[in-house]
C-alpha cells in the first residue's frame, strides 16, 4: 500500500501564519506598553515610531491596534488619529461594581474547587512578595496586585472568569497604579491575606465577604486617586472620543 504523504503547508498558509504570529506578538508588547505606563492615558500612538521600535510593518502594527480598539485600550479621534484611552471615571465606577460580582463569584468556586495543593502554592507566593515588600518599588507591587487575583481566579477552573478578570485588571491598571502608589497600599496586600485565609478554611461565605470587602475598599482608590490629583489631566468624562474601526490598510509594507 502507498505510504501517507502529509501535506506540506503552502507558501500562503505559512505567511498567514506568520502574520498572525507577528499580530499577536504586536498585541501582547503593545498591550504591555500600556500596563507598564510606556504609552501614558492621552497619549497619540505614532506608528512609524512604534513600528520601528517592535520591528513590525505597518500593517500588522495597525492590526494590533484594532485589537486595543475593540479592548478598549486605545481609542480613535477623527482627523487626528489613535490615542490610548483617558481614565474615564464612570466606566472605571462600573469596572469595579463588575469586579465586585465577577471575583466574589470567582472565589466561591476557589473554596469549592481547588486543591490543596494550588492553594499552598498561591499562599506561598504572596507570602513571598510580603516578605519583599520593603525592597520591592510601587511598579512591581502593581503587577503583583494583578497577579494575584488572576492566580486566583483561576483556581475557580473556570476559563471565561479568569478571561473576565484579565480584561478588567487592564481596563483598571491606571487607578491601580495609583491607589498603589499611595499609602494605603500595605493594608490591600494585607486584605489577600485575609482572602487566602478564609479559602484555606473553605469558608465560601467568610471569603466572599472578603472579597467583597477588598473590592470595595479597592473603589474607594478612585476617589482618593481623584482627590489627590493623581488622575489630573488624565481623567475625561464618558464618550468624549468616538471610536471607528481600522481599516486594515497601515500606509505601510506588510511584515
């Protein structure tokens, strides 16, 4: 019998794999950019700057930004381009009343599900960013702060939770940096302990209301972050920009 050829992957299929490898890794640093404050709310995206700094084509440069468009990242102004998206108090309001339901709900299922196992190895990790607390700098603590509740959720072992939780830790990673950046900082890092304790005593009720708690001492940082000016100049009201989508064409050579 004739031996089974597999079938080679054409020269098209491998560019399109190629391209969306190069998308996807655009999305990711541009994403991180963001997070990390390298692109500041308010900032205009200038994409041959940025296309020479991740070593991309316009092309795919443009088609990661439309991915921060949709996550609401970045956002489109007419005539003047693509800017990464001012801190818009309501919605940030809204951001944290959806954390609120979304982690208490999370946690719950964490009490429920998860081994013992993954809970020690959580606990050990936070217990090893107390333990460097002094040493470590507010940027550092913020990624961690992050961290840890996406650790967390997924402990729940439900995938579109912990999806839930991404979105809206980087949809809130500028208030958190500034709550963070105050000095209320260490009783937040004290509340996961108190979460983490309540889990390992499978206490649903008693970790929910942590939770709940956390997240609503967590809010209070907008205002504070507003109160102490730290949002000044990068807060707008709701529906100032209007968003349009890309159109794919980048004025560019594709990568």
């Amino acid at each position: 019998m004739p031996k089974h050829v597999p079938h080679a992957e054409v020269p098209s299929q491998k560019r399109q794999k190629r391209d969306g490898n190069t998308v996807a890794l655009a999305h990711a640093r541009l994403k991180a950019m963001i997070i990390e404050f390298d692109l500041r709310p308010g900032e205009r995206l200038n994409e041959m700057h940025l296309s020479e700094q991740l070593d991309v084509g316009r092309t795919p440069l443009r088609e990661a930004i439309n991915r921060l468009l949709v996550e609401r990242l970045v956002e489109f102004v007419p005539n003047r381009g693509f800017f990464i998206r001012q801190v818009d108090v309501k919605e940030i309001e809204d951001l944290f009343e959806a954390r609120g339901i979304v982690e208490v709900g999370a946690v719950r299922l964490v009490v429920e599900r998860a081994s013992a196992f993954d809970l020690e190895s959580l606990s050990d990790y936070w217990q090893q960013v107390l333990d460097n607390y002094g040493e470590s700098d507010a940027d550092y603590l913020v990624k961690q702060d992050a961290l840890f509740h996406e650790r967390l959720a997924a402990l729940s072992g439900n995938s579109a939770l912990l999806d839930t939780v991404r979105d809206i830790n980087s949809r809130i990673h500028f208030v958190r940096w500034a709550d963070l950046h105050g000095v209320d900082r260490k009783r937040t890092f004290e509340e996961h302990e108190a979460i983490l304790s309540a889990i390992a005593a499978r206490d649903a009720d008693r970790a929910a209301a942590e939770m709940f708690s956390h997240v609503t001492h967590r809010s209070g940082g907008l205002r504070r972050a507003i109160a102490d000016g730290l949002l000044m100049g990068l807060s707008r009201p709701a529906n100032v920009a209007h968003h349009a989508p890309l159109s794919g064409s980048g004025g560019g050579d594709d990568e």
